[in-house]
C-alpha cells in the first residue's frame, strides 16, 4: 500500500528539497502545502506531475485536521519555529500521525519534547531538528561518542557559504538567533553566553579551510545534554566569506538591544542579507561543512574522536538528513514512539546506511 507523505511548507527551497529526496528514495505518494493557492503551479518544474499541491494554512484548525488524518507521516518545514506553537505535532499526536520536522529554535524543542509522554501513548513517532544541523550534526556525535568508553567535551562546529542556497526564512532566522542571551553547558554547569561571541577558528574540509565559528543558539546545545553524559557541549556557527561573520557580530553586539528585537528591523536585515548573498554565492557558493569533536577516555587514556562533513549545496543536505529520517519511518524500520531529538531515535547503523545510500561520506578518525 503507498504511503502518503504531507510536507508541510514544502513549497519552499528546504521543503522542495526534501521531496526531492523522497521521490528519489521512497514510492511515497507526496503532497506539499503553502498558505496560498499556486494556479502556475511552479514547483512541477523542479518536482514532477506526481506530487500534489494543497494550500494550508496552519491556524486553520479545520484545514489542518483534514490535510494531516489522510496522511502517514507529516514532515514540518514551514518556519521559523520560533514563532510556531506546536499545533503540527498536537494535530498528529491527535490523529495518530507519525511526525518529522526541521525545527531549530530552543523554545520550540523545548515545547515539542515535552509532549513525549503524549506521542508514546497515541504511538506517534516524532523526531525533531532533522536536516542538516542540528539533524545529520547530531548522529555525527553520536557516531563518535560510541567510540568512546567515556565521553568528556562534544564540541560542534558548522560555516555556511553565503545564503546556503535557502531562502529569506533561513536568513531571518538567523537574525532571530542573534536576540537574546543563551544556556550553555559548560564543565558540568549551565553558562550563559552572548550570540556571536566567542570566535574560534576552525579547520573545515575543503573548499572551506579555517573558518571563524561563533557561539549560536541551537536546540542541540541542549539535547546533546540529555542523549550523551559530557561535561562540556560547544556548538558554534560561521559563514564564508568572513564579512558577514563580522557583520554579524556587530549586529548581535553592538547595535541596541530593541532594534535588534524589532520585527520590522530582522525584515529589513533579513532581506538585504538576502540581496548580498544572492549576489556573494557566485563566489562563495551555497555548501555547508561540520564537524564534530568528540574528547573523553578510551581503555583508561585520554581519546579525541573527530569527524567531518561536506556538501556543496546546503539545502540538499538538509533534504538528505530529514528524508533518510523519513524514508526509515515509512519502511518500518524506525519506529519509537514518542519525542525525540535525532541523536535519541537514529542509531548509527541506521544513519551510516541512509548516508551511504545518499553517496554522502562522513570523514572520521582518531586524533593523536
């Protein structure tokens, strides 16, 4: 029997490219949503005759009930998050509904993980902060933390080259990020750090090289937390070429407090990014790289563990990492009821098979 899969914002260059990937992968019959009508319907240019398209608006209580009870897995990429209130997965917990997102707002994890008892006892599986970071950046710890006997300091690093292929939601994200102070664990108690502070110089795959990362709110500074027992998780975030890493810092800490806070100020910042990236990706390209950095003990000696990832399109590898997530829940092969981060539901035999499948190559060893 097919299944059915709902993207919800798949309209959108994230959404469109996780159905590129399911058509690729799976024999799902697929349906992407927008909040308005498309009669053009643009996104056959890119998607094909097969997927269908409804309009869907989220706050629409009836609409949503309808598009989300004749589907079997729901995947949510209409952000940013930090403005969403969770309806999506209420709605399939309700109707008994399995559940993947692309979420990356703390406030929205924090929501989604506390309705776990609700989802195991409707037997929905959910998994958030798919994608590509937080998402494959999280069974990349994984993959490492299980070389280990004990594990000590995880430390996360990401770059995005330009606009990272994504839209205008990305960017404005972004800058939402930049608002406020955040938790961090650090040497086993929760600190509190400033966005775009901290710069560390990171050594990325080529074509990146060494890269200025920054301290950046993301939910896997504290899932993390919860899966692995370490004393100390860094996740930090840059972008190539290193002028907007500057920009950026200066916005975050030098531009008032209430400005930066106003929505019609991250509009506006958020489309002239938008402007100069577009014009900056001929030169910088769209790719993103990670890596992860894993220290502790291994047969009683200190052991660091690291691995990296690259890939010249930002918005591919986010459709590699939620739709490895869903072709694996639409084949039966990853079922655990309740809310999960990916690090608490993938394993990393089901993870290295998903990638290698998608011809994506995790570059990974022990550091002397």
């Amino acid at each position: 029997m097919t299944k059915r899969v709902l993207i919800i914002g798949g309209r959108g260059r994230i959404g469109s490219s996780i159905a590129e990937d399911l058509l690729q992968h799976t024999q799902a019959e697929i349906t992407i949503t927008g909040r308005t009508s498309d009669p053009k319907q643009s996104w056959k240019a890119q998607l094909g005759d097969t997927v269908k398209f409804v309009p869907l608006r989220i706050s629409d209580d009836s609409q949503l009930t309808q598009a989300i009870s004749s589907t079997d897995l729901v995947i949510h990429c209409a952000g940013p998050f930090r403005y969403r209130e969770g309806q999506v997965l209420k709605k399939c917990i309700e109707q008994g509904v399995n559940y993947v997102d692309v979420s990356d707002d703390r406030r929205f994890t924090q929501m989604a993980l506390a309705l776990g008892e609700e989802a195991q006892a409707a037997g929905v599986t959910a998994i958030v902060n798919s994608g590509v970071f937080p998402g494959i950046s999280n069974s990349m710890v994984r993959q490492a933390v299980e070389q280990l006997d004990t594990v000590e300091k995880i430390h996360l690093s990401y770059v995005v080259a330009g606009s990272g292929g994504a839209g205008v939601t990305v960017l404005r994200t972004t800058f939402l990020g930049l608002q406020n102070p955040f938790d961090v664990w650090v040497n086993g108690q929760w600190k509190t750090v400033s966005p775009y502070t901290g710069r560390e110089a990171i050594e990325f795959p080529a074509p990146f090289g060494r890269v200025g990362v920054y301290w950046f709110d993301m939910p896997e500074a504290f899932t993390l937390v919860d899966a692995f027992p370490a004393q100390s998780v860094v996740v930090k975030f840059g972008s190539a070429p290193d002028l907007y890493n500057h920009l950026t810092s200066l916005v975050a800490n030098w531009f008032p407090k209430k400005l930066v806070q106003n929505p019609a100020f991250v509009e506006v910042l958020s489309n002239i990014s938008y402007g100069m990236t577009n014009l900056s990706d001929r030169v910088s390209g769209i790719g993103v790289a990670m890596r992860a950095d894993v220290s502790g003990q291994k047969a009683g000696e200190a052991a660091h563990y690291t691995s990296a990832f690259v890939h010249e399109h930002t918005s591919t590898a986010v459709g590699y990492g939620t739709g490895s997530l869903a072709e694996l829940i639409l084949e039966g092969q990853l079922t655990k009821p309740g809310v999960w981060a990916v690090e608490q539901a993938l394993s990393t035999d089901l993870f290295e098979r998903a990638m290698q499948s998608r011809k994506v190559k995790i570059q990974q060893g022990w550091v002397n």
